[in-house]
C-alpha cells in the first residue's frame, strides 16, 4: 500500500478539487500537498488530476480512488470515536434503505436512543440489500423490496404497507368524482416502488392518462413532491406518515378502488448473534415499533 500520509492527503484534494483547501484542511501548505500527491502519482505510475488554470480536476482513476478511499477514511473515524465511548457503551451499525431511514426510521430513533442511552447507532444507507454474511461491519439490516437469502442469516418482515395514491388536499378539491380527478392529476413514479400507476389503473378498470409523469429514484423525493403539490404519488403509507399526519398529504380514495399491500421492508441480522444485547434491543424495538406484534418474531 502506499503511504497513508499520501492517501490522506490525495483524499482531501480530490474532495475538495484544490491543493490549496486540502492544505488549509490537513494543517499543511499548498506545496506540501502538490508533492504528495505528485508522489503518489508517481507509486501508480498515471497521474491522478488535470491540472487547469487555478483548479485541479481528478481524472476517472482518481474519482474512483477517491469514492473508496472516503468509505474507508469514514470507517476508520468511526472505529477511533468508538474507543473513546464510555466502557459500557455500544455501538449497533445499521444499514437502511435510504428513504425508510429518512421517512420513518429516522424520526423515531431519538426514542430508541431514550429507552437505550447505552445503544449509539451508527447508520448508514442503500438501494441495495447487503449480505451479511460478507459486511462484518454492520450488525442490522433494514431493506427495501426484498433481503439476500444467505445460510446464518435470519429475515423478519416489518408488516405489510399500504400502497395507495396520495396528494395534496388542494390539489384534489371537492371533485364530485374522484376517478375523473385521478385522470387529469399529474401522476408521480417512483422508479423503485412495489406497485405501478399500470397496475394501479388496470385494477381498478380506469384507463391510464398518457401524459409525460415526473420520475423520482427514491420514494422519499417523490413524497415530498406530492407534498409539494407537483401531483400525485403511489407510495406506502408508513413512508408517507409524517406528511399524512400533518395534512400535507392525503388517500386519494374511493370505496371502489383497490387498494394495494405489499411486504416491503425486511429486517435481517446475523444468527450467530441473536443474543446480543445491541441486536436484540433494537430488534425487539423496531418490530414492536413496525406494529408486528411486540417483537414476538425477534430472536428469543
């Protein structure tokens, strides 16, 4: 490997595309920079920036350099702060789809951090579900559509959701009819959502508008575009919550249409690790908190 001093200093001069902020960062001078990542170029054997008239720009090599070399620098400032707790502290590392971690997990952890001051959690998330039995570093994982299905590792649904249209209360008014309305709304996609505005229309018999729908890649962007007023967005529910409950958003809802539920976040953790006081705390907690009993499908 090469030097860490050089790595260190290559990381905070990509981040910030400038010799001369990585210095101010690093307590270090410009020049004292620009030789040490002259050097690490140099340990490659390729240059790693574009050198332009006052401003450097990290070639392809260097922006893939830089994307792992952050991951780890993160892991390595979370270890240190770690030692530095209080000897009966833990630390549990989850890992969440992002806009469950946004919309609803989120906003409920100051509770959990009440109940259990002694539990700090360190969350991280993505689109993807992870394998546990490869990413030591993560205790739990809360994933979005389904979980890996791997040998040690134990899966848990958090309840089915409710999947329905949902807007702003100004944008729906006092429509006599609601099926009508439903056609002459913008109509939001979420590109990752477990059910369509296709499979929406078809069954509820309603022929689907052709009119170009705004696109989001996560649930939470689309939510917060319905209740902006931009249109209306087929979400769950439990994402939706918070705006539901404040009235920013509501069901656009008939007795005639169907409503749709899916599983659509999985709980999983490691077998070999159910007795774990971090785990089982948070398990028991989420799944009572998920309305799926209290914790009775969490390890015994």
């Amino acid at each position: 490997m090469p030097n860490f001093v050089l790595l260190r200093s290559f990381e905070a001069a990509a981040r910030l595309e400038s010799f001369a902020l990585a210095a101010q960062e690093l307590h270090l001078t410009p020049s004292a920079i620009s030789h040490q990542v002259k050097e690490l170029e140099e340990y490659f054997g390729r240059p790693l920036f574009l050198r332009r008239n006052r401003r450097i720009e990290p070639t392809p090599e260097a922006v893939r350099l830089l994307e792992s070399l952050s991951r780890v620098f993160d892991v390595v400032e979370a270890a240190c702060s770690e030692v530095m707790l209080a000897p009966d502290a833990q630390v549990l590392a989850v890992h969440c789809a992002p806009s469950f971690a946004v919309k609803w997990l989120g906003p409920k952890l100051p509770e959990f951090n009440k109940a259990y001051p002694h539990i700090t959690i360190r969350l991280s998330t993505g689109a993807e579900p992870l394998d546990l039995t490869r990413v030591q570093e993560v205790d739990v994982e809360i994933s979005y559509g389904s979980a890996l299905d791997r040998p040690g590792i134990d899966t848990v649904p958090l309840g089915r959701e409710a999947i329905v249209p949902l807007c702003s209360p100004a944008l729906l008014g006092d429509a006599a009819s609601v099926a009508t309305r439903m056609s002459e709304l913008t109509l939001i996609d979420t590109q990752l959502s477990r059910v369509t505005w296709a499979d929406w229309f078809a069954a509820n018999g309603l022929d689907m508008p052709t009119t170009p729908r705004p696109s989001f890649d996560r649930a939470a962007l689309g939510i917060s575009a319905a209740a902006d007023g931009m249109g209306v967005v087929l979400e769950s529910v439990r994402l939706a919550e918070r705006e539901i409950v404040r009235g920013d958003l509501i069901e656009v809802r008939s007795d005639a249409f169907v409503r749709f539920e899916r599983d659509t976040h999985f709980l999983s953790y490691r077998k070999n690790e159910f007795r774990v006081e971090k785990v089982a705390a948070f398990t028991h907690w989420l799944l009572e908190r998920a309305g799926v009993g209290k914790g009775e499908n969490a390890p015994q």
